[in-house]
C-alpha cells in the first residue's frame, strides 16, 4: 500500500533539453539520505522544479510485520513531515509531494523514475561484492533507472563550494545526454566545467593512432562540447585529455567536484561487477555526488 499527497502514479513529462522540472528524492533515517534531500533542494531551488519525496516502510520488525507496519508507517509519515518542513525552509514557494510506500524503495523510486527527470539517492561507501551479494538500493536504482540519477555522498570539509561540475566523456550516446546535462547543472550552479577524456587501453578510447597528438585529442573533445558550450555560454570550460583510467581520474576529481557527470552504458548490476565498469567503480568510490545518465 502507498500514500501520497499527490497522485501515486505521477503524469509529468520530463523536461526536454536538459532542464530539470521533476525530482523524486529516496528518504531514510541516514545522513546520507538526508544530504541528499538537501542536494536536490538545493536545485529545485534554483530550478522552480517539484520534489517527490519518497519513503519505504521498513519490513525488518516483526512486530510490525505482524501488525501491518503501524509503528513504522508512523514513524515514516513524521519523517516526511520533517523533510516537507525541510525543503520549505529553504524555499516556502517550493512544490513538495510525500510518498509513503509499502514497496521496497528500489522497485518503487525506480517507477518514478520513468516520469521524472532526475532521481536523487544518498549513498555509503560500498563495494562490487556487497552489492552482488545483498543488493546495494544505489547499484541497483542506477542499473534499472530511467532518468538521471545523483549517488549523493558527503565530501570532506576541504572542498570548496567553487568545485566545478567534473564531466567524464567518450563518444556514446549517453555521454552525449550527460554533456546536456553537465553544462545546464554548471550554468544553473555557477560553476566552472571541468571536460575529460581519458586515453588508457582498454578503455573504449575514440583516439586512434591516426590522431594521438595532444592538440587533435583536444580538438575531439572541443568538437564533442561545442554545442553545449554554445547553449550556455556564460560556463567556464576547461578541457583534459588524460592518460590514466577514467575511473582513476574521476574518483580523483571527485574529492573536490561539486558533481561528477558521466554516462552509464548501460551495464546491469552482475554484468557491471564482472566486467569493472566505470560507473559501478565510482559508484563504490566516489568522494562526492555523483550523477549517472543513462
């Protein structure tokens, strides 16, 4: 069973070229869930866009599973009640939907997922084995979403609200969908954007022997931004061709990045952990949010 403040089954449109008019929100008792509640505030505040917020009934109490979950339903619904008071604190003129679900949140936020335009989860550090094993809500929302979605983590005390939205890039389509998105979330926050392509074998590099020169790596990369840039030219570009693995270069940006942007092939939960990708790494590793486009 699932309440709601709003319609269960959400009818928006997702916004088109980039713009964020959605956010569904996961919502537990953790610091990291709450972070990142404050993350997606935060941007629906310079955004205007709606926020869902949405919480699971624990089933791990027997008393409560054995009387239909009355104290936890109670303890939800003042949860949510808080996060409301949260997100409006931050902005009163915010719309706020709360969500109290029965189903597990990894079955029902990736639902919500298929109307909103981004999807926003705290996160711990976890690692590929933890998650095959007993099921990471993170891993496995990120491998069946079907919009964006922010791993968000807290980050250490030294970065600085200056970091810049860090964007790893190759030439598939969806890292064309997270240059979209990198570039609108820049312009949006008022930061810089760091571009990367990392050059390591192996790696699925668009640089062939024919152009191995740093200036043709980076004209590739220019050319692969340069609509982008164009829509939003009020963001300071600064561009690297790198030779290390993405993972390593990214994980490394991560520390001090705002956000890290990067598209995600599409590789499942046991596939990914077999085969190392790049997004199931940073999703383990990531010092900071990470926002995956699928």
């Amino acid at each position: 069973m699932t309440t709601s403040t709003a319609d269960t089954a959400p009818d928006e449109t997702p916004g088109v070229g980039g713009h964020i008019t959605t956010i569904s929100v996961g919502l537990d008792r953790s610091p990291h869930s709450w972070g990142a509640l404050e993350w997606a505030t935060d941007i629906a505040h310079r955004t205007g866009a709606k926020i869902r917020i949405v919480h699971a009934v624990p089933r791990h109490r027997l008393e409560d599973m054995q009387s239909g979950h009355p104290r936890s339903r109670v303890i939800g619904k003042r949860l949510l009640r808080s996060a409301m008071r949260s997100v409006h604190k931050k902005d009163s003129a915010l719309t706020v939907d709360t969500v109290l679900t029965d189903d597990p949140i990894t079955s029902y936020l990736t639902t919500l997922t298929r109307t909103a335009d981004l999807a926003v989860i705290g996160s711990r550090t976890s690692g590929p084995v933890r998650d095959t094993l007993f099921g990471h809500h993170a891993t496995r929302i990120v491998a069946k979403s079907s919009c964006p979605v922010v791993v968000w983590r807290g980050q250490s005390e030294t970065r600085s609200d200056a970091g810049p939205v860090v964007l790893g890039i190759d030439d598939s389509d969806s890292s064309s969908r997270a240059i979209t998105l990198a570039f609108y979330l820049a312009d949006i926050l008022a930061t810089p954007l760091t571009a990367m392509h990392t050059d390591a074998p192996g790696h699925g590099s668009v640089v062939r022997s024919g152009a191995a020169l740093e200036d043709d790596r980076l004209d590739w990369l220019r050319a692969r931004t340069a609509t982008a840039a164009q829509q939003h030219p009020s963001v300071d570009v600064h561009l690297h061709c790198l030779g290390s693995t993405p993972e390593q270069e990214l994980r490394r940006a991560s520390a001090t990045a705002q956000l890290v942007v990067i598209g995600s092939h599409g590789c499942g939960l046991i596939r990914g952990t077999l085969c190392r990708s790049t997004v199931q790494q940073l999703i383990h590793s990531a010092g900071g949010p990470l926002l995956i486009v699928p």
